[in-house]
C-alpha cells in the first residue's frame, strides 16, 4: 500500500512542477496582453478540457511535459493561419496546410483547439511576435524562474520541518591505526585547533588536515571540560592531500524564519552547483550516461520519489527534481525555453524575424537528441528496475 502511495505522491509531484513552470509562462502572457490560446498538463490530444474565457484550460494524453500555447508566436505561422481562415474551399485549405511549415512545437502540442477564423481576429496588440523584446524575454524565461522559486520555497519547508542537519566539530569515530589514533584523538573530543589554526567548523578541520600532508602537527581538543594537546603526524595520501583518520558527529538545528531564508538560499545554489558539476563529469567521461550510473527518465524520477517518501526527504528531492528542469530548459537548444532565448537574441540583433522553415528544420534537430536522451534515459531506468 505504501508504495502505491509512494508512486501516487510522485507523479503528483512532478506534476505540481511541471504545472509551476507552464504558469509562470502563463502569468507573463496575461500581464503582459498575450493572447493565451491554451494551457495544458502533457501533449498530444485532451483527455479533459474547458474553455474559460478566451482560452482552453486542459489535461492532455501524454504526460511528459507541458505548454502554454500564445498566439502568434510566429509571424509567418499567424499570416498562414489567416489566410487559411480565408480560404472556403476545404480542399484549397487541405493543400495550403501540406506545404506550409509547421511550427515543431505543434508536433508535440497537437492541433489547435481554436479555430483558424477565431485566431486570424486576434488583434496586432495581443500576438506575441507584436510584443517587445522584453516581453517575449520575460515570457521565456518565466517558467525556469518558476522552477526556481518551487525549489527555494521547497527548501525552505523543508528545512522549517525537518531542521538543518549541521556537521560539528566534534569527533564520532576515530579508526583504528590512523594518525588520529595514535595521536590519541578519542571519540566525543572536540577538535578546537590544527596546526595553530582555530577549527570552527569542520570545513575549517579537513582544510588544515588536507593541507598538511606528511606533518607532525599539533591538535588542541576540548574532552569533557579540559583542553588536551596532542600530535599527530598527518599522513600522505596518493593524491598529495591530508589523512587524520576521524569523522564528525552531525546535529540538526531548528531554523527561524530568517534562517530558514539563508538555508533555502544556500541550498538552492548548492544544488545548481552540484547539477553543472554533474553535466561537466558527463561530457568529461568521469560518469557514464548510460547505466546504472547514467541519465534517469521518468520512471526512474518516480523510483527515487517513492524511496524519497519513505525516507522522509521527499520534499529536497523535489526542489533538486525543479532545479534540473530548470537548468535543462535554459540549454541552448530549440524547442527549449534556452533555445528560444537564443532566438530571440538572435533575431534582436539581425533586426528581423528568421523562417520559419529555419525554425522547424532547428529544431527539429533539438527533438531528436532529446528523444535519443529520452530512450537512453528509459532503457536505464529499465536496466535499474529489472537487473540482468
């Protein structure tokens, strides 16, 4: 039953992100006097739908993303759709759709829940290839901020629930035959100074571990109220770094509103951090795509869910889940919200819009790698739930 739960929890979740971006598009669309035509959960053909006012609100078949359709966001596509509305014999409209080009977007979308006619009355104001530049920036980027700001908010509850877990200075295990050891380092000291350098924080102690290889260093410690003094004779390792040989004992604190702002804040940026680290040991080789190691897809961020519920770290799981959607839609390729601010920087700069032909032939290639990461993803996903 948990886990059933466990899976229900999950795609709720990605579901709420997914939702958190297409509304950030959408708000900026509405603020800004963007016609909005459509606003669905998933592509391809609704399984719910309901017009309110000038746009159709709907839950589409395939779960895999989302869109916010705006009106005009070609020129060249709207001037099509006008003159198709002028057309009366269907035939005449069957030959015009065959060989004008399509906007890729629409490939994943499906067709128009509003007609050609209602489309072609759209006033100039209200299209978005009629907008400033500043607005369809805004528009663009609207749905990664959105990302963004879940994630920090995420955080930021849960460290409000669940506190911060803090590492300290005190030490929980000392192993065996280690510098530490024969130094006469013990289990509950806490390590005050290293080489004459105060240790606040245990960030401060592996510094001066790491950078004293091969020395004979003195330790101050605090054990049960005294001040000890030690020396250890920090070891070498392979890479020219520090070995003392002990570990710290963690705590978790209470975070204040205040607080809990600074832990969300730091947070976040340690993830994005984390995240391009990732993708640069991807492209260096260090870490494999494919394999058990490599990309997840769908069902293997559903996998993680469930074991993310049941640990309790459901929530971090998610804000690290809407980072990465936000730094993979900021990628410089169409038809990614990155790729089209590169458009648009580009087509601000010749001063005038590109084909759309040029448009569908881009990315169209864009597409394709992402379904070649999309099936690379699946089959790891495969692979980690049924082994061998």
């Amino acid at each position: 039953m948990s886990s059933v739960i466990g899976v229900i929890v999950a795609i709720v979740g990605l579901g709420f992100l997914i939702l958190v971006h297409e509304f950030g598009h959408f708000i900026v669309a509405k603020a800004t006097g963007m016609r909005v035509e459509e606003f669905s959960l998933g592509f391809g053909r609704y399984l719910l739908s309901k017009r309110i006012g000038e746009t159709v609100y709907g839950i589409s078949a395939v779960p895999l993303g989302g869109y916010v359709r705006v009106t005009g966001m070609h020129k060249e596509e709207f001037e099509a759709r006008v003159a198709e509305a002028r057309e009366e014999e269907a035939e005449i409209r069957a030959q015009m759709a065959m060989r004008r080009p399509q906007d890729p977007e629409d490939r994943l979308a499906g067709s128009r829940a509003i007609s050609a006619d209602e489309i072609a009355s759209t006033p100039l104001e209200r299209r978005y290839y009629a907008h400033p530049f500043w607005h369809k920036l805004l528009f663009i980027i609207a749905g990664v901020t959105m990302n963004m700001v879940a994630a920090f908010l995420l955080i930021w509850i849960a460290g409000g629930l669940q506190g911060e877990a803090v590492v300290t200075t005190v030490v929980e295990t000392v192993e065996a035959g280690t510098p530490a050891a024969e130094a006469g380092v013990r289990p509950g000291d806490r390590l005050v100074s290293i080489a004459g350098k105060e240790t606040d924080s245990w960030e401060e102690v592996r510094t001066q571990i790491l950078l004293n290889p091969g020395e004979a260093v003195p330790i101050v410690v605090e054990r049960d109220g005294s001040i000890v003094e030690v020396t250890a004779n920090i070891q070498e390792r392979e890479d020219g770094t520090g070995y003392l040989g002990v570990s710290p004992t963690g705590e978790v604190r209470d975070l204040g509103f205040f607080s809990g702002f600074g832990y969300a804040a730091r947070t976040t940026g340690n993830m994005v951090v984390l995240i391009f680290k990732g993708i640069g040991m991807m492209f260096s080789g260090e870490v494999s795509v494919t394999g058990d190691e490599g990309l997840a897809g769908p069902l293997g961020i559903i996998d993680l869910s469930m074991q993310a519920v049941e640990g309790g770290y459901y929530l971090m799981l998610l804000a690290l889940i809407s980072i990465n959607l936000a730094i993979l839609n900021m990628l410089p390729l169409l038809p990614l919200d990155g790729g089209h601010v590169l458009w648009s920087i580009i087509e601000r700069i010749r001063g005038k819009s590109l084909s759309l032909r040029t448009f569908e032939r881009i990315s169209m290639v864009g597409l394709a790698i992402f379904v070649l990461l999309f099936l690379v993803a699946t089959s790891n996903d495969i692979g980690r739930l049924i082994p061998g």
